[in-house]
C-alpha cells in the first residue's frame, strides 16, 4: 500500500509509524509544510490513559515521550488572590517541538519518508498513484475546506479570545490565575512541560480583550501586558511568543471542528482536520494519536472491505470524539461564563472549575484528594448549619418549607386515574417513595380541569371528591415520612385528549375525545385535534380553574404548589413563539406571551399562604435552531415569575414541539438550571437524565442547582435516596424504624463489597 500523509504533526506521524509498524511492506511519505525544527504552541498535556494506548502501540516511541514528561499531580486555583490546592489528578507534560522530534526520528528509524517545506494545496492530483491520503492537516486543513461539500464540516467559532504563551517560571500545580481588571477578568491556564519552561495560556472574553487594548497590540505588546496583569504568578520571569507566523497579536478564537464525514474516496481526515477538542480539556493530541492508531489498524488487520473497514473506524471514533466533544463544550461554556461564578467562595469555585467538564465527578474528586473534597462537604453543610456530609443530605429551606435533604421524587404521570381520581395506586406509590427518603415528593401533572387532562387516566384537582382522596396520600406522607409533597398543577392545552402513554404517546384517542384549546390552533401533529384558539373568556376561566386547584391543594395539606409552564402544555405554548401566534397583547414578544402565564401565576400566589413556597417549571429551550425559546429567553422568563413571587425555578427542557432536536446526555439540562440559578440568584431545581449519587453531589456542590430532581431512577427504586446514603456511608438518614434493618444491612454489605473491590462507592 502506498500512503501519503498530509501534515507532518503527532497525527500524521503518528499515523504513518503505526503504519509502518503493522505492515513493513507498505510506503508512507509525510509531507509537512514548515521546518523539520518548526513548531508552534508549548507544551501538550497527556493522561495516564493516553500514555498506556502509547506503550501498548509502539513502546520504543513511548519510552521515549515517558522519558520527556513532567509530572505533577496538583491543581491549583487563585482567584483574586485567593489559593484553592487539590491533589491527586496526575497529570503529564511534554513540549510539543520535543513531542515531535521524537516521533519524526521514530518515524525515519521506521523508513517513514519525511518530506518538509513542502505546500500542499488543495490539487492532489500529484497523489494519484497513492492507494490513500491521509489528511492530517490540522486545524485550518486545506484538504477538508477544499472538499467541504463532501465532508461537511461544522465548525463553531467559540466566543472567548486566547493567546498561547511561554514562559521559563516554572509551575509545580497546574495553575488557574483568574485576575480582575477594569475590563473584566483574565485568566491564565499554565502548567510546566519541561525541566524550565511552562505554557501559559491567557483568556478572557471579547470585551475584555478590546477593554484591556489587546486587539490594537503586537505580539511583543501582548506578551508585556500579560506580564504585568499576571505579575503576581510569574515571579518576574518573561512570557514569549513562538507564533511569527501569525500576524498581528496571536490572539486567537477556538475554533471547534466536527465533520459530518471523513472520507472522501480514498482521502481520509485524521486528527484535527476532523475534529477538535477544546484547550481547556487538554485532549486534542490524545484524540488525535488514538485516529490514528484506530486508522492503521483498520488498514493492516481488518478482514472487511477497505470502504466498509473505514466506515467502521469512522462511526467508531466519531463516537468517542462526540465525547469529548460534549466535556469540551461545557468546560468551554464554563470559561464563556465566567461571570456567574465569580462571587462563589474560593472552595465552591475551584470545586465547579474541577468539575465543569463533567468528566470529574464528586467521588472520583475523592478518590483523588479526600481531605480537599470533604473540606467541601464541611463548606455546604456549613452555610446551612449541619455538620459534615454529602451535599445531596444538607438541608434545604424555601420559605416555612424546610426539607431533610436536596433529592426530589420528580413529577412523573403515571396514567392511573379514573376520572381525575387518584386510588389506592397512587396512595401506595407515593407512600412507597416518601419512606424512600427523598426530601421532596412531587405529584405527576395534576389537571385543573376534566378538559385540561392528557388523557383518561391524569389524576386532577377540579372536584372536592379529588380534594380528599389527594388528602389521603398527602397525610399519609406527613405521617410515615419526614418528606414535604409539592402539587405540580397544569393544564394539557392542545396535548390533551390522547392516549395513556403506553396506548401511543400523544396520539389521539380512538373515541371520547373532549374538544381542547390552546393559544393559537396549532395541532401537535397532524393526526391531533387542531385546538381552537383561545378567547379572553377562556383565558378567564382556565385562570379561575388554577386558583380553585390552589385552594383545593391548601385543604389537601401541600407544602408546595408548582405551577406547569413547560413541556408544550398550555402555558408553555403561550411562552413559546413556535406555538404562539396571536397577533393580541398575549403574543408577539415574550413580554406578551408571558402575560397570561403570570396572570395565572399572580392569581394562585394570591391565594395560597405568604408561608408556603411557589415553584414555576420552565422548559429552557425548545432544541429548535429557530422561532424558539433559548437559554437566555428563560432567565427573562424565570426572572419575571421570580418577581411574581415564585421561590423556585424548576428547570427543565424541550418537549414543546414533536420537531425538536434535542441534545441528549448524562446531565443534559443541568446547564440550563446553572444559567437560571447563577444568573438571577435564584434557587432552580435540575432535571433530565440524573441517575447516580455522583450527579447530584457534583451539581449541588458546583452551585448548578439547589435541589436536583430524578424520575425514572425512582421508578425503578423507590428508596433510591436510602440506597444512596447507605452506599456513601452516611448513617443520619431518615429511615423509617420498620426498614432500619435492611437499609443497616445494605450499607454493610455495600462496605464491605467496596473493600473487597467488587464496587466503588
């Protein structure tokens, strides 16, 4: 096989040693557009991980790389002075031109021929005797924007400047420097990579950068500027600059690189002309040396066709750099908005820095430094005046409504009801999860009227009938329990009159349907009913409905009421401009469409007792690229129910239209429930896809939410929050006395398996 690599950096090399390796036989040339001396950027930083994947590829090259790193295991975080030191990360160092060298002598030893000074242009035409050209280009590849029609690249040009310096001070902790200036912050990301040099990478948003005069300097200038800001850090040592060959100041925007494909016949992308990962996570090289191991694998032992061989390495990388990709994209928000975060506390602060990927977790912080991560747990216990625990068990206040600890048994229907009548079904499944120790149990969406319901089987609170048999199960929880109950009250809008969920999710019923309303007569799909569009007299009487159920919820004995502004209900669609069409006062801007909700809202907090709290569940996007609500257009929302007096911003996401596009992941609307909290200083709950004590420990103790809600978890246990205490060894549950045995039982055996090494807890 003849081979022709494109771009001589740690992918194309890399690539071609592979190659050479596995297959002796095949011809591998490396053609590089700069000096074989030349190189670009300071140090690249590898995990153990990545260099495990190295000895088990190639051990002579690896030796050789291990023999080159600096180690170092700290993190240190300064803000405004300020010093936070967490331990036990072992991360690894090595300067990219060393980085290179080693892998260009590996790569001649192997018979590779290196070919440097050589441009490469978008022709391949001197090419056309290769079986393969491997595209390994970088960043800013020729090869991928001359052929963009075929691998159609996205590329998101994200919003902060930065500029990769140098600098002979020596770090022994990855250093995070975040200083204040007249023009916002700046903020360093250094750490060493040899005996006496350190990248220093300067951020900081656009403002800033022109704030500061950044974009009018030389990279002589910026370098002395960054001196002075970061004087503090640099014990009088000089940053450099090795990027001549940019022009003007090397201040740069990351660029983040995805391609719909990679091939393009025989012309295959490697590396960060496919793709690319945030500075910040540090795993653009990994990613990149993992291309193309996978590539030459595929080339020299895959039994398959070579087409079919390389979809397969495609589809299967494409789904550990969409990983990445995903940790890239919230530490990048989190550096993007940093101001939400700069009057934590030192503690919280550095704790939300080390998590903000998500791919550091509570407990893996405290496998890694113990004292740190429960010098944590002290500080929030602490502001709430308990003693040392996990996050998830500090108590939380709203109001008169004091809660035993941060998990809430999500508001989930459950289809069951006749009539709007909740039965024994609900008394045993609500009674089942309040002794399961959560702090808050919520009702699934609880109807205001027979014609506001789903469906059939939604329990409602329009009839005094409905009133008792939701008093029931509320004073059972009060009796067996130590856990409040939220009603979460809602109006279906033009979801309603379908189905039970497991009959066919929102497809009309086969008979007995009731006519619905909705802001404007837009069907949920064309097989529903189109709803007619409301009057001022609709509107009148769907908001007295709400305040009958708040009254009713009152004589029910809730300690909360929560009104359902999401997920395309009713409300919802009023918020949303995708269903919200009217060209009256209630439509047009969300000041407009806003109007009705809070109408309804304003009304019920009338009403119910200036003690009891008010939640108001919001869904933050509507996941359409256009015509739909945003992350920003809900701290409006959220602010302006606050204002109203709403305690709680429940924030969940999407599910408004059947044309969303969702992003889906561990976690996946918790960035919303950030946005809100750390926006407008409000309490937010988070939702969507929370499934194990490491998240909600991690989202409280980062300040993302106040309270975290879980649904399918509690469906699947209803003493989800026993379990959890029992497996982090935290023995002041409240457990109900008839199940202490077996929750003792449980956290002995989960100890004693975690000694054993059968289960990390």
């Amino acid at each position: 096989m003849n081979i022709a690599c494109l771009g001589g950096g740690p992918a194309g090399l890399y690539f071609a040693i592979q190659m050479r390796l596995r297959d002796p036989e095949c011809s591998v040339d490396v053609y590089e557009r700069n000096k074989a001396g030349d190189t670009f950027g300071w140090g690249v930083v590898f995990s153990d991980q990545t260099m495990d994947n190295l000895l088990a590829s190639d051990p002579v090259s690896a030796k050789a790389i291990g023999d080159s790193l600096a180690h170092w295991d700290d993190i240190d975080v300064f803000l405004d002075g300020a010093k936070e030191t967490s331990t036990g990360h072992g991360f690894c160092g090595i300067g990219r031109k060393r980085l290179l060298n080693i892998l260009q002598d590996r790569a001649r030893e192997l018979g590779v021929g290196l070919h440097f000074e050589t441009e490469i242009g978008p022709d391949l035409s001197r090419f056309d005797d290769c079986d393969m050209i491997v595209a390994s280009d970088g960043i800013n590849s020729v090869i991928r924007e001359s052929r963009a029609d075929v691998f159609k690249p996205d590329i998101d040009v994200r919003a902060n400047k930065f500029v990769w310096l140098g600098t002979k001070k020596v770090f022994d902790a990855f250093t995070f420097a975040f200083v204040p200036t007249p023009h916002g912050w700046v903020w360093a990301h250094a750490y060493r990579f040899d005996d006496d040099l350190s990248t220093f990478i300067v951020e900081c948003s656009e403002d800033t950068w022109r704030g500061l005069g950044f974009d009018a300097m030389d990279q002589d200038e910026t370098c002395r500027t960054c001196e002075a800001l970061f004087a503090d850090y640099l014990d009088g040592n000089a940053l450099m600059s090795n990027a001549k060959h940019l022009r003007g100041s090397a201040w740069l925007n990351f660029r983040r690189v995805l391609c719909e494909t990679w091939i393009d016949g025989k012309v295959v992308l490697l590396g960060d002309a496919a793709h690319t990962a945030h500075f910040s996570i540090g795993s653009g090289t990994k990613l990149a040396l993992e291309d193309a191991i996978m590539l030459a694998e595929v080339l020299t032992s895959s039994d398959k066709p070579l087409a079919e061989g390389l979809h397969d390495y495609q589809e299967t990388r494409k789904v550990e750099v969409l990983k990445l990709q995903s940790a890239a994209r919230n530490s990048t928000e989190w550096f993007e908005h940093l101001d939400r975060y700069l009057d934590f506390e030192p503690i919280q602060f550095a704790y939300s820095l080390l998590t903000r990927s998500q791919r550091v977790s509570h407990e893996n912080l405290r496998l890694r430094d113990k004292a740190w991560l429960e010098g944590v747990e002290r500080w929030f216990a602490g502001k709430v005046g308990a003693d040392q625990r996990p996050p998830m068990f500090a108590p939380f206040r709203l109001r008169d409504m004091e809660l035993a600890n941060r998990v809430v048994v999500s508001p989930m229907c459950m289809y069951s009801a006749q009539d709007g009548l909740v039965n024994d079904f609900h008394l045993v499944h609500y009674g089942a999860r309040a002794m399961g120790g959560a702090g808050l149990l919520y009702t699934e969406m609880t109807d205001v009227s027979a014609d506001g319901r789903i469906s059939p089987g939604c329990a409602g609170l329009y009839t005094d009938e409905q009133a008792e048999a939701w008093k029931r199960i509320v004073d059972y929880v009060h009796t067996h329990s130590k856990a409040k109950m939220a009603i979460q009250l809602a109006h279906a809008g033009r979801k309603g009159s379908t189905r039970l969920s497991w009959e066919g999710d929102s497809r009309p019923l086969k008979e007995g349907n009731w006519p619905i309303m909705a802001p404007s007569p837009i069907p949920w799909k064309d097989e529903n009913q189109v709803p007619r569009e409301m009057t001022r007299d609709d509107m009148d009487r769907v908001r007295d409905d709400f305040v009958a159920a708040t009254k009713r919820a009152l004589t029910c004995g809730f300690d909360m009421v929560e009104l359902h502004c999401a997920h395309g209900y009713l409300l919802s669609s009023f918020i949303t401009p995708a269903t919200n069409k009217r060209t009256d006062k209630y439509g047009g801007s969300l000041e407009n469409r806003l109007r009705f909700p809070l109408e309804v809202f304003t009304a019920m907090r009338a009403v119910w007792p200036a003690a009891k709290p008010m939640a108001v569940r919001l869904s933050a996007t509507d996941w359409l690229e256009d015509d739909g609500i945003t992350g920003d257009d809900t701290v409006r929302i959220a602010q302006a129910f606050i204002e109203a007096g709403a305690d709680l911003i429940d924030v969940s996401a999407g599910q408004t239209t059947p044309y969303a596009k969702p992003v889906y992941g561990r976690m996946f609307q918790t960035p919303f429930s950030d946005q809100v909290r750390n926006t407008l200083h409000c309490a937010t709950m988070a939702v969507g896809n929370i499934y194990e004590t490491d998240h909600v420990n991690s989202i409280l103790a980062a300040g993302r939410a106040d309270l975290v809600a879980l649904a399918r978890p509690h469906l699947a246990d209803p003493n989800w929050t026993l379990r959890a205490a029992a497996e982090l060894g935290y023995r002041e549950a409240d457990i109900p006395p008839q199940y202490r045995a077996g929750i003792a039982q449980l956290a002995r055996n989960l100890e004693r398996a975690a000694e054993m090494g059968d289960l990390k807890v």
